[in-house]
C-alpha cells in the first residue's frame, strides 16, 4: 500500500519523533510505500529512515523552492511548481492518507484532503495520528462541526484518530481489504 503521509519538517522531541520512528518502521517492515514531502529535514527525515531502514519504499514529492532539502536517496523523487500541484500529486500517488504532527503546512494537507474527502473526490481511508493529544483541539472542533451541521456525512466517513502508530496502520490495513 502507499501510504500518504504529511507532517512537519521541524527537529521536534522525542515525545514525537520516538512514535513517529516507531510507526515507521512497522510500515517499512509491512513493505508499504511511504508517500511523502520528500524532506530529508526534521520529523520529515525521522519517518523516512524509519521506513527505508525496515525494507519500505520511498516516494518523495517536494517543491521547487524547497528541492534543496530534499532526500537525495528515494525510490522515486518528483518535483513540482508548486504547493497545490505537490498536494494533488501526494494524493494521486496514495491509497491512504496518515497526519502526524505538524505545522499549518501540515494543518492546510490535512483540510484540504478532508474536504476533498467530504466531496467525494476521494474515498481514501485518512487517519489522523494523535500522538501526545497532539490533535484534540482539532478533534473537538471537527466533533463541534459535526454536533451543529456544518459536516454533510458522519465525521467518521471522513477521519479515523489514532493514538498510537499500530492503531493507525492497522486501520489502513483492514480499510485496504
């Protein structure tokens, strides 16, 4: 399966980068395709090398103006113009979508997929990864969309929150079947 997955570039402690190596690895080792951002930098370096190191493949898809942090030993590198044409990219090349933590680069991939989700213009399994709560404000403003109508479908058809990386990758597993 490839799996998407979007989170940040930033050197981030080991209350994530710990998880985040973790869940990389059993993705490596199920021999999953991890889809990426392509960045060698941060959190973003942390997952890659999780997985290559366990046997998984590396599809990267960074942007022309930040080709200069991009991993130089991937499976498969594409760049694009820009940021809209790398997000629709990341998703052509995915059959399942993981958000780990992040900055608002990660927060506007998140967004965008779920909205696109919530319009059916894809029906891709899209797990959020909570670690260290990491999205519980977001979870409490989606449930409170969800609570005042401003969601068309069930919060659940568009997202499934992990706490940790076994649960996330063995709902994507179980949603592949």
């Amino acid at each position: 399966m490839n799996i998407c997955v979007f989170l940040s570039a930033a050197d981030l402690d080991d209350r994530y980068t710990v998880p985040a190596r973790d869940f990389a690895e059993r993705l490596g080792k199920a021999g999953h395709t991890l889809v990426w951002g392509g960045s060698d930098a941060g959190l973003m370096g942390v997952v890659a090398d999780g997985v290559q190191e366990a046997g998984g493949r590396l599809v990267g898809v960074s942007v022309d103006f930040l080709q200069h942090k991009a991993r130089p030993d991937t499976d498969e590198m594409v760049v694009t113009r820009d940021l809209a044409e790398r997000k629709a990219l990341l998703l052509a090349k995915s059959d399942a979508i993981v958000v780990m933590a992040g900055g608002i680069g990660t927060l506007d991939e998140a967004t965008e997929i779920l909205e696109l989700k919530k319009h059916g213009r894809h029906a891709k399994p899209v797990v959020l990864l909570n670690t260290e709560g990491f999205y519980d404000g977001l979870k409490i403003q989606l449930r409170r969309m969800e609570d005042e109508g401003f969601l068309p479908l069930p919060l659940t058809d568009l997202v499934f929150f992990a706490e940790d990386g076994p649960t996330a990758l063995a709902y994507l597993e179980s949603s592949a079947r």
